[in-house]
C-alpha cells in the first residue's frame, strides 16, 4: 500500500472518530442538558481515587470520586458525573484533588438531571474546555488532509 495512501486514511479515520465524539458526547449531550431541570441534592462522597482503564480508549490514573444523592418524586437518586463533557483522568493526584476540594460531603448544589431518565444527572451544565480541545483536533485532522491532499 502507498504510504500516503495510509497516512491519509489513518488521518481521515482519527478526524472522523474525534469529530464522531465531539457531535455525539460533547454537543448532543450539552444542549440536552442546558434543558434539563435542576434541582437540589447533596454531594454524599468526595474523594481522589485511582482509576484503572476499561477500555483502550482509557488509561489509568486519578479520578475525583464525587458522589452526590438527590430526591424526585420521593424517590433517591445518585449520581457522579461533574458534567455532560468528556471527563478524564489525571496523571497527579493534587488535578483530581481541585473537584474533591471543590465539592464537599454534605454541600447542598444544585443537579440536572434528565427528565426522561431521572437516574441520568451531572453538577454542572457548561460547555467545557475538553471539548474545545476535542473539537479543534477534529478540525486540525481534517485541516491537515485537506493540506496533505493538495
């Protein structure tokens, strides 16, 4: 096979992947839930943990362990997702350890969930930074073809 015949595949299958992601995970899944109601719960746990990998897309490190309860209809729910963006782990304890300080056990905040899926819930209902970045690397692979095809 032609070598830039695979560099140029190789190029198009991660620009597609990450663009795939960001449309999906990050833009979907953040102006679904701008609309979602909010209500108030309680952060239950907050902690630093280390995470293992469950897939090759992942890799190991720390992770903020924040637990929060909130209750719907007299029924309590739980949750651990900060936000609807791509959440990572991180190679330093003391980067986890910013969400743990942020979020204390006992706290009262606010939570948005999902109002067809009550279980469904993050603290926070931004676009965050993880997905400008994801986002300019699907522009950047698709730049870069564009220029290696020339």
């Amino acid at each position: 096979m032609n070598k830039n015949i695979l560099i140029t595949t190789i190029i198009l299958i991660s620009g597609l992947l990450s663009l795939f992601l960001f449309l999906k995970i990050a833009l979907y899944h953040t102006f679904a839930i701008r609309k979602w109601p909010s209500i108030t719960g309680e952060i239950t746990k907050s902690e630093i943990e280390f995470a293992y990998a469950k897939n090759i897309l992942e890799k190991n490190g720390w992770a903020h362990g924040i637990l929060y309860k909130y209750v719907i209809d007299g029924v309590i729910y739980y949750g651990s997702r900060i936000s609807g963006n791509i959440e990572f782990t991180f190679n330093f304890k003391a980067a986890a350890r910013y969400f743990s300080k942020r979020y204390t056990p006992g706290q009262k905040v606010k939570i948005y969930y999902n109002p067809r899926d009550y279980y469904e819930s993050v603290l926070v209902n931004t676009f965050g930074f993880t997905n400008y970045i994801l986002l300019a690397f699907s522009l950047g692979c698709f730049w870069v073809l564009y220029g290696y095809t020339k």
